[in-house]
C-alpha cells in the first residue's frame, strides 16, 4: 500500500531507489498515513544542492561553481570566469592526514 502510495506511477526500479533510503526495506511495516509528510519534508535545504553539485562534479570531471544554466550563471556570477584562470603561487601543494 505505502509503496503506491508513495511511487504513483513511477517505474517499480526507479521507486524502489528513491524511497528504501527514506522508509525502510519493508513497506507493510510503514506508517503509510505519513508518506505525505515524508515526501514534503525530504531532502530538503542544503543538502539537496549539495548532492546535485556533487553529481554536477562527477558529471563534468571538474571543480567548478554551482552550474545554473547559462543564463542563470551570468546573473548569478556576473561573468563567464572560468577556474581554469586560477593558479597556484607555488608550484606544489601539500596535505596532510591524521588519524586520531
């Protein structure tokens, strides 16, 4: 029940994704009077941005600002600078790393 509720007509796989994370692995023992409150309170804020950046960085294979479109950049960002400008005053960078 929860899971039509929830999924609609959406693909069982695509579904099955996007709402185990949220309610667990076993629909019947899902509060299904509660799916609206999940859906209109999931991944919300920051971290939604957060995770499409991300996917922005994976997809483009670069570090770059937040990608909204063209035109939406040039109001946003006011140019069209690319961080291929920006260089590094010394010539190595070095991490470090701890544990503990």
């Amino acid at each position: 029940m929860t899971e039509q509720v929830a999924c609609g007509r959406w693909e069982p796989k695509v579904c099955e994704k996007l709402i185990y994370p949220l309610m667990g692995y076993n629909f019947e023992e899902s509060n299904s009077s509660r799916v609206d409150v999940y859906r209109s309170h999931g991944y919300a804020g920051s971290s939604v941005w957060n995770l499409v950046h991300f996917g922005q960085h994976i997809v483009s294979g670069d570090f770059k600002r937040f990608d909204y479109g063209t035109s939406e950049n040039i109001k946003r960002y006011n140019n069209l600078y690319g961080l291929s400008n920006l260089y590094l005053r010394r010539r190595y960078l070095h991490l470090c790393s701890s544990f503990g």
